[in-house]
C-alpha cells in the first residue's frame, strides 16, 4: 500500500508545490516520472535479495530508506532536492509490493493463493483510492509539507509493526516452519519467545543459499507469454497514470477546484481498482482449479 499511497498522496498538492518553489506544474509531474521508474526497478533487486536472505532484512531496509526519504521530503527547500528524494522513497517503498505477494505465497497454498493474493494486492489499489482524499485534505489546511510529516508518522508506526511483530516466511530460511531462523530474520516478539523456550531440532534440512541475483527477474522479459502481458500492463499502467497526474493541474486551472474536492475526484477510479482485485482473486481459484481437474491434479488445502 505504501507505495501507490506514496505515489498519489501529493498528487492534489501538485499546484501548491510548484507555486512553492517557483517551477513550472510540468517538472513537478517529473517527479511522478522517476518516481514510478524507480518503482519498477527496485523490486527486481530487493526481490531477489529477499529470496535469499529473508523477507524480514528486506523489510527492514526497505522501510528504513522509505522514512529517511520521507523526512528529508517534508524539510528540503529546492526542486533538485525534491526529485532525488522522491526517487529515494520510491526505492523504499516499491519493493513491498513484490514483498507482500512473495509473504502471502509462502504462507497460503495453492488451492486458496488467488484469493489471498487479491487481499494482499487490495494495499495497491487502496493507496490511489486513499491518497489523493488524504493529500488533498492536509495540503488544504496544513499546506504541502504535511503531506510528508503523515508519510514518516505512517512509516514510523509500519516500522515498529513490523520490527516487533512480523515473523520470517522465506521457505528458504525457515523451510516449512521447522528451522529456527537466525536472530536478525526474527521478530522482537519471536526473538523474546525463542529465547524462553528450550531449542527443539528438527528434521527439515536447511535449504543452501546462493548468492542473490538482481537481475534473475528480468529473464521473464523474454518469454513470450510473459513478455506480451507485461508489455500490456506497463501501456494500461502508462496511461492510468498519465490521467492521475494531470487530473489535478486540470481541476485547479479549468473548474478553480480546492485540494479537497480534488482528492475526491480520485475516488471512482481507486473504488473501481478495489472491487477488480477482490473479484480477480476470486476467478485466479476458479480457473486454477478448473485447469487442475482438466489435467487430473488433485487439489489439497493444507498442501502446496
């Protein structure tokens, strides 16, 4: 969620920003450019390195540059600063994205992952839905800045959260549940709770690690069928982004709209993306379970 909610949440302060800092609307939409360019490059490394190394150190580096990003944003003063930031919190904040599909893949199996994996993406399409009501409402009373302030209470308050209480669900550090993971993959509660309990061996062998390869992802590029719905999803994402945008700069000059009813006018389009990846996951089960029985795969719920 952090990551579309990040994208948008400025989005009605667009207008404010560049009178702000005296540049043009036009290089404020840059920073939307290189903050969704980063944003499709950073999964490709952290994912990689989570798989490797755990979830959690991924979490944690992750969040840590999305809150330096976000306090360094609330206090610069000039355009260059701003649109280096705004790389640097699309860096941290992307790569959940891959992050929360690669956790609930680990802890759900197959026959009930389509759904699970909609609830999970429902974070991507609530923050666009959010965002712009939550940016518009603070750059109308509390100016632009504050924008940035919620940003690095959110992450605060996502950090701690996951510091004290998410465990570690890489099958390649903890297995099927069975392997103690190293101290720094465990949470504080887990931390605490292994340290009163007596070590119990188990019988799951440690799988080996190799060494991360940022650039495994991009082979997917050229697989055909892979290939062609990529290149579909980036023109569909393109020009959905290409109206969030310019939505805002439209509303204020043409109908003299305030930031407030501006965020508002992003509702229809994050309601509808709501609704398309609840009822997503729903068909991703039907039709997985249909291809299962034409092929004779037997479909257990408790087994991968």
């Amino acid at each position: 969620m952090i990551s579309p909610l990040s994208s948008t949440v400025f989005l009605p302060a667009i207008p404010s920003i560049a009178k702000d800092m005296n540049v043009s609307i036009s290089l404020i939409n840059l920073t939307v450019t290189t903050y969704l360019i980063f944003q499709g490059i950073t999964p490709s490394f952290i994912g990689n390195f989570s798989d490797t190394y755990g979830r959690r150190p991924a979490y944690m580096i992750c969040c840590t540059i999305y809150l330096a990003a976000n306090v360094g944003l609330a206090l610069q003063n000039s355009y260059v600063a701003l649109i280096v930031l705004r790389c640097l919190q699309s860096a941290g904040s992307s790569a959940t994205i891959a992050l929360g599909s690669a956790t609930s893949a680990d802890m759900v199996t197959r026959a009930e992952r389509g759904k699970y994996l909609g609830y999970a993406s429902m974070g991507v399409t609530l923050g666009p839905a959010l965002g712009p009501v939550i940016g518009g409402l603070l750059d109308h009373y509390l100016g632009w800045r504050s924008i940035f302030w919620f940003l690095t209470i959110f992450s605060a308050a996502l950090f701690l959260i996951i510091f004290i209480f998410l465990p570690e669900t890489c099958r390649n550090v903890v297995g099927n549940g069975g392997i103690t993971a190293p101290w720094w993959n465990m949470s504080l509660m887990g931390y605490l709770t292994q340290r009163k309990q007596q070590r119990v061996e188990t019988l799951v062998q440690k799988p080996s690690r190799k060494r991360p390869n940022p650039f495994a992802s991009l082979t997917i590029l050229f697989e055909k069928e892979t290939g062609l719905i990529l290149g579909f999803s980036a023109l569909m994402y393109g020009g959905y982004y290409m109206v969030l945008s310019t939505l805002s700069a439209q509303l204020t000059s043409r109908f003299n709209y305030t930031s407030v009813v501006v965020g508002l006018c992003y509702l229809p389009m994050g309601i509808g993306s709501i609704c398309y990846r609840y009822t997503a996951g729903l068909v991703m089960d039907w039709n997985f379970r249909r291809h299962a029985k034409r092929h004779g795969i037997k479909i257990v719920k408790n087994q991968q």
